[in-house]
C-alpha cells in the first residue's frame, strides 16, 4: 500500500492539497507532511497576510514558480478562507507528477 500524497491526478491536470501558514517571514514552500487524520499536503508558507485575498494570491505565485506553469494555470478549487486548500493544475498529467514530486521532499 502506498502512503498518502498530497495530489491527485485528473485527466486535465492535478488536484494539490495545501496547508498554507500565512504572515510567514518569507515564502516558501515546506515540502509534504502527513496530517493527524492521515491525509497528506504540501505545506507552503507566505508572507501575505489572510486578507481580502492576499495569501490566497500569494499561494498561486509561488505554486505557478515551483511548477514552472503560468499563473492562468492554477485556480483555487476549495479553501478559500482556510489554511486547507485544494488548488487544481492544468497541464499535462505526468508532467506535473514529475514537478509535484521535486517539492514533496523540500
């Protein structure tokens, strides 16, 4: 049995799960980490603060960099005033594997 990944694939792309700690002394992007109720997400940390939409910006910016996708790319699916996100990615399935795999480990 495999353990529990912070994305899913979909035929248009991927499904990411975020734990996003805003008002953080700088952005970045802490790699997966296993919830208490066993799921799992990619931890990211912003400088945004959680107002008026700020963070939620400031998660797509650095989610598009660390996938080398463009911005238009990335939508906020469900979180939008939680620290738990769920992000959707459109691209090409494998690709984004790849790419979703480098920041597992960070």
């Amino acid at each position: 049995m495999s353990s529990p990944s912070f994305y899913t694939l979909v035929p248009d792309g991927a499904r990411i799960t975020l734990r996003v700690t805003p008002n953080a002394s700088a952005d970045r992007l802490e790699g997966a980490q296993t919830r208490a109720d066993g799921s799992c997400a990619l931890a990211i940390r912003v400088c945004a603060p959680p107002d008026k939409g700020a963070a939620n910006s400031a998660v797509i910016s650095l989610l598009a960099k660390a996938l080398t996708l463009p911005k238009s790319a990335l939508s906020l699916s469900s979180g939008q005033t939680s620290r738990t996100k769920v992000i959707l990615a459109r691209g090409e399935p494998g690709v984004l594997r790849t790419a979703l795999e480098s920041l597992a480990d960070r």
